[in-house]
C-alpha cells in the first residue's frame, strides 16, 4: 500500500469522529484555561481528571463508532488497511490534539 493511499485513510478515518473528539479536547483546554492561575498542586489535579477525561469520552466514541460505523470497517478492511494503525494514528494525532489544547489554554494570559 502506498503511503498516499494509507494517509487518505486515516484521514477519513479520522473525520468520521473528529467534531466529537476535539470538542472532548477543546472543553478539556477551557477547563485547564478557568483553573490555570492556581497553584501548581492544582494544576497537577486538573490535568489527571481532564485526562482521565479524554480516555473516558475516547473509548465511548469508539465503542458508538464500532456500533454505528460497523460498515465502514469492511471498507477499511478490504482496502487493506489496518483497523489497529487506523486507530493508534488517530488516538496519537487525538492526543496531540489534546496537549496542545492543555498547553495553550494554561499559556494564555
């Protein structure tokens, strides 16, 4: 499979849950952006429960798509893409996401 194809997939892969995910993240950075003038203990609190968070909605989102999206699975499948990268990538990219929304909400003044 070439690469081309293998990011093709991914992407749409990704967008089929990307709204949902991101809104999860976006909530997430306004939590950390309400509390990030408080002590450090605090801000360590709030990124425990923020990521704990993000792994609750994550795995609600995908046991709702394996429910919903099951056909969209044989596709991926025939094409002969991997359900398991499909989903590390996008977890990691999700992830990222979800960092970066932390990081900037605690480094807005």
């Amino acid at each position: 499979m070439d690469a081309k194809r293998l990011v093709r997939s991914c992407v749409s892969f990704y967008g089929m849950f990307a709204a949902s995910a991101l809104a999860v993240s976006f909530v997430c950075g306004l939590i950390m952006f309400m509390y990030r003038m408080k002590t450090p203990a605090v801000i360590a609190v709030i990124v425990v429960v923020t990521f704990w968070f993000k792994i609750a909605a994550m795995v609600f989102l995908g046991f709702a798509m394996k429910r919903k999206s099951w056909r969209f699975f044989y596709y991926y499948k025939n094409i002969g893409v991997s359900l398991r990268g499909l989903w590390g990538i996008s977890l990691v990219f999700d992830f990222l996401t979800y960092v970066a929304c932390l990081f900037i909400a605690y480094q807005l003044k």
